[in-house]
C-alpha cells in the first residue's frame, strides 16, 4: 500500500482508461486528478502541489514530450510516461526531456502502483534521514533534500539523475556496468532498456561540464560501462 494523502496529476485523454486507473489508485490511497489539455497543465502545477505525474504521449492540441520537456525545466516533480508509443526512441526522448520513469500501454494498474510506490519511498525516505551532508571531493550531497552540489552550486537534477549520479560519487573509483547500475539505483525500470544510462550520463556530462573526451569526473570503459574517477 502506498502512503496516503499522495497526489497525483494524471494527464491523459482517455477518459475510459482515465477513469479506470483512478479508481485504482484510489483504492490504494492515492488521490488522481485528471487532465486532459495539456496546454492548462502548467498552469495547473502552479496552483496545486502534486507529488507524481503520469504523462500519456499522444495528446491534443501538444505533444507529451515537449509538455514533459516544460514541466521537467519548471517543476521538481517525478514524471512517469504512460504510453502505447512503445519505441525506444520514444523512451530515451522521453528520459531526454526529463522524464523519470515509461510505461507501455497496455499495462497492468498494480505495476504502476508499484513504480510509484518506488519513487516516493525514495524521496519519503531521503526525507526522513537525519540532516546530513557528505563532501566528496568536488561533490556535496544532500540527502535530505535529494541535491547535489558541484563547487558548491547546486545542480538541477531530474530524480534518476539524482539517483545515477550518488550512486557514482559514493561507487567513485569502480568500474560499473549498465546492468548495474539499472540493478542498484532504485525507479530505473526502463524496460531493462540499458540506453537509458547512455542518456543520462550524457545529461550528467552536460551539467557537470564534463568532456566525453578528457573526462574530469566520468570516464567510459569500453565494453564495460562507466568509472566516476576517484
């Protein structure tokens, strides 16, 4: 059972399969309000704290990617994608624009409950911790609040970026494949679909201003995976 009083925005058009997935999250605590034009949903955000959002792709009026490209820059919220658009392309565009998290259409309502009951023991439990920082070299995280400092900025982090990139600095010096790091970094659950790494290492690089090519923090092993450097 998920904890109670979580809310969730569901944006889908599909009022039958709309209605359908509410009374099921309902049923496990978890309250859904539905939206079915995404040009009201920003505005919607604004006005109303939720703690998860499930994004259908195929929408009037705006595609879901660039609606979760917005959402993702202006609001510190998990995303999971619900779609029948089931292309890898598809996936990786959608961890690209800051998505968290994609899930195929047709799926069954208690595998959904589940990857949201995975996200928020994540954050319920980063919360809960006692105030703590750990510095690690150019690196401070905060677990409390789920932030990462680089020299002491703080980096705007998607939650599986966040995941990814503790889990190097704390694995800092170890050769790590991408079923490993699928396996240990908890609501990556991309169909096993090990590009998703490739993508977010990328977004990393990009925020740490990291070159691919003379990395100062992460390093490619060839055949292997990745190393964060010690």
């Amino acid at each position: 059972m998920v904890q109670e009083d979580v809310r969730v925005l569901m944006v889908e058009d599909d009022e039958i399969l709309a209605e359908l997935i509410s009374d099921y999250l309902h049923n496990c605590g978890i309250t859904v309000e539905v939206n079915s034009d995404p040009t009201t949903v920003i505005e919607h955000l604004k006005k109303t704290n939720f703690d998860l959002i499930i994004l259908d792709l195929t929408l009037p009026k705006m595609d879901g990617l660039f609606l979760c490209e917005k959402i993702s820059a202006a609001f510190d919220i998990p995303i999971i994608i619900s779609s029948a658009r089931d292309e890898v392309s598809d996936k990786v565009l959608g961890l690209e624009k800051g998505a968290d998290d994609y899930l195929p259409k047709p799926y069954d309502p208690r595998e959904l409950v589940a990857r949201i009951h995975a996200m928020l023991r994540r954050k319920k439990s980063s919360s809960s911790a006692p105030l703590k920082e750990e510095i690690f070299g150019d690196f401070k995280i905060d677990k409390s609040k789920m932030v990462i400092h680089h020299k002491d900025i703080a980096l705007d982090l998607t939650v599986a970026e966040y995941g990814v990139l503790s889990f190097f600095i704390n694995q800092r010096g170890i050769v790590l494949s991408r079923g490993t790091i699928l396996d240990a970094v908890e609501g990556l659950s991309w169909e096993s679909d090990e590009r998703s790494i490739d993508v977010i290492i990328s977004r990393l690089r990009s925020k740490l201003l990291d070159n691919p090519r003379a990395p100062t923090y992460i390093e490619s092993v060839r055949g292997i995976g990745y190393r964060m450097k010690s």
